[in-house]
C-alpha cells in the first residue's frame, strides 16, 4: 500500500500517531454518494417490482471533498476492484444504509453483477410488502441515487493529482437507495476521513519540511558570502 511507506517515510516528531491511525481504517467501513450513481426502477415491470442502478462506476474519478486551501482531493475506483476474491457473500439492500433489508444477496434477491461501467445492482422488491412500498418511492422518484458501504484492502495515492485509487475492495456489506448525496465532510465515513487527513498531514510534513531545507540553503549562501565578503 503505497501511503503506508510514504508515511513510514516521514519524521517520528512530526507525524506522531499517523501510522496507528492508519492501521485503524483498514477496520472501518467507507460510503460513498455522487451524483454518479443512480437507481431507478426498470422499465416495464411493474408486476416484477425490480429495481437496477450502478452503486459505483469504474475508472471515474469524483472529487471527495475541496480542503481549505482549495485542493480537491479525488477518488477512483479501479476496473478491477471488486473481483472474485470480493465477499459478496450477503449483502443488502436498503435505505440510507440503515433500517428494514428489501434485497439481499443471500436470498438470491439482489443480485450483483460487474461489467466496464460499473457495478450494477439488480433488486426484486416483489417480496415484502415493505419491500413493494420501497420499490413505489423510487418509481416515483422520491429516491434516484445510489450508495453503497465496503472496506478497502488496497489503494494508492497520487500526491501530483491527489487522486486515491481503490485496486481493491475487501468486502461490501450493502447497497443502499438514498434520496441526496451526502455531504463528503461528514458522511463518507469515519475511514475515508481518518485516510484523507493522514494524507494531508503527510502533506504539510513534506512541504514544511521543503521549505526548512530551502531555508537553511538560503542561511548557508548567506553565510558563505558574508565570510566571503
């Protein structure tokens, strides 16, 4: 993982807890809403009660979030990110990532599939009555987006672009229909949050110390000419 030797890289005093912290989110889940994604009910069914949409797209990338001074730090999900080796074992589907369960993999009632744009999720919600009830609030557009919660055990940053690139996802734990994107500042998770900021620490560090270095040159040349003079 390529941000874990950057910060092994940088100096103890400066970093502090940067390497635990980043320990820490390997453990949490992320979530992710843009406006990329989207759910809808699929045409011509209204017996079948079936909803379709992309939680994620692939090889796109989406800004997270604009820091202070004006950076936007991006992401992008690699193709080959969500693969066999992914547990899709029992995933749900539901709203705002929290409540009843409409769908699940488990059951054989949501239905995962990958193809170039991205990973495609395909809901019966002919099942429940609540299920049924959901599936009428997305008819009816109260709900067009999509969302969906994981775990990453692979990525890399780009500090040029600063672009995260997700090369693989762990485990996904649920597909959710939602009515707005979240606000990235407070609902991408704990995780991407902790990832970001160590991201920017390591940042700071690397510009503090350029700067320090760039200074004692300076103090140097000043040195050598005043004993020149």
């Amino acid at each position: 993982m390529k941000f874990a030797k950057e910060i092994e890289r940088q100096p103890v005093g400066i970093i502090g807890n940067m390497k635990a912290r980043y320990r820490m989110i390997r453990d949490n889940r992320e979530y992710r809403y843009t406006q990329i994604f989207e759910c809808r009910a699929k045409e011509d069914s209204e017996e079948d009660f079936i909803v379709e949409g992309y939680a994620t797209t692939f090889n796109d990338a989406y800004t997270l979030f604009t820091s202070e001074d004006g950076t936007d730090y991006k992401e992008v999900v690699d193709r080959e990110a969500i693969d066999s080796n992914t547990d899709t074992k029992d995933v749900i589907f539901v709203k705002d990532h929290e409540g009843t369960v409409f769908a699940r993999t488990k059951n054989g009632t949501l239905k995962l599939s990958l193809d170039d744009h991205g990973l495609k999720v395909t809901a019966d919600m002919s099942k429940t009555a609540s299920a049924r009830a959901a599936y009428e609030e997305i008819k009816s557009g109260m709900y067009d987006q999509m969302s969906f919660a994981f775990i990453v055990d692979d990525d890399e940053y780009n500090k040029t672009t600063h672009t995260r690139t997700i090369r693989h996802i762990k485990k996904l734990f649920d597909v959710s229909f939602v009515g707005f994107p979240a606000n990235p500042n407070t609902d991408i998770g704990v995780a991407t949050r902790d990832y970001f900021n160590g991201v920017i620490e390591v940042e700071r560090a690397e510009r503090l110390e350029k700067e320090q270095r760039l200074n004692e040159a300076r103090n140097k040349y000043r040195e050598v000419r005043a004993n020149g003079n």
